[in-house]
C-alpha cells in the first residue's frame, strides 16, 4: 500500500499566501449618550489617515443615526491602533470585526 507523501503548496501558491499578511479588520464607531458630533469629527479627522472633515461628519450623523459605522478598514495591525487611538479619545468602539 503506498503511503501518501505531504505536498508543498506551488510556489505562485506559497507567494499569494505570503502577501496576505494580516487579516483586514473594520474599526466600528458606536453611538453613546455623551459624545459629541464636533468630539466624534475630531477624533476621526485626527486619527484616521486621508479622513476629511466632511466624510467625518457624514460618518458622525451615521454613527448617530444608526447606531454604528465603519470608520476605516484594512490590515489588522493598522485596525488594532486606530481602534486604540479612538477608544483612547472617549469614542465607543466595537470590538474589532474581521472583513
């Protein structure tokens, strides 16, 4: 009986399965009973890269309207410290989500 042998994925496999890195997560904003809209825009125009002002309010009025929002997403490392910055900065994370 012939024993099977275990088989390395290819080399255009191996190099797909290196380039993943880290599993992209989403950073969620929830709403709460004491921050403010300007505190909300503030916190994600300062801490999240390439966010404007006017996408920061766009996101506040969702955050406020339906209880939540997705702020940023992307690699997870990246996710773990605007998460971090942002719960620092008084906002209401949810845990992060994998995407």
């Amino acid at each position: 009986m012939a024993t099977a042998t275990p088989t390395r994925p290819s080399p255009t496999a191996e190099r797909q399965l290196h380039r993943l890195g880290y599993p992209h997560c989403k950073v969620v904003v929830l709403d709460d009973d004491f921050n403010t809209f300007q505190h909300v825009v503030k916190m994600l125009v300062k801490v999240v890269p390439g966010m404007g002002t006017e996408q920061a309010w766009q996101l506040a009025h969702q955050i406020d309207g339906s209880g939540s929002a997705v702020v940023w997403s992307g690699p997870q490392e990246q996710a773990e410290l605007y998460h971090q910055q942002l719960g620092s900065g008084g906002l209401t994370m949810a845990p992060l989500e994998r995407s």
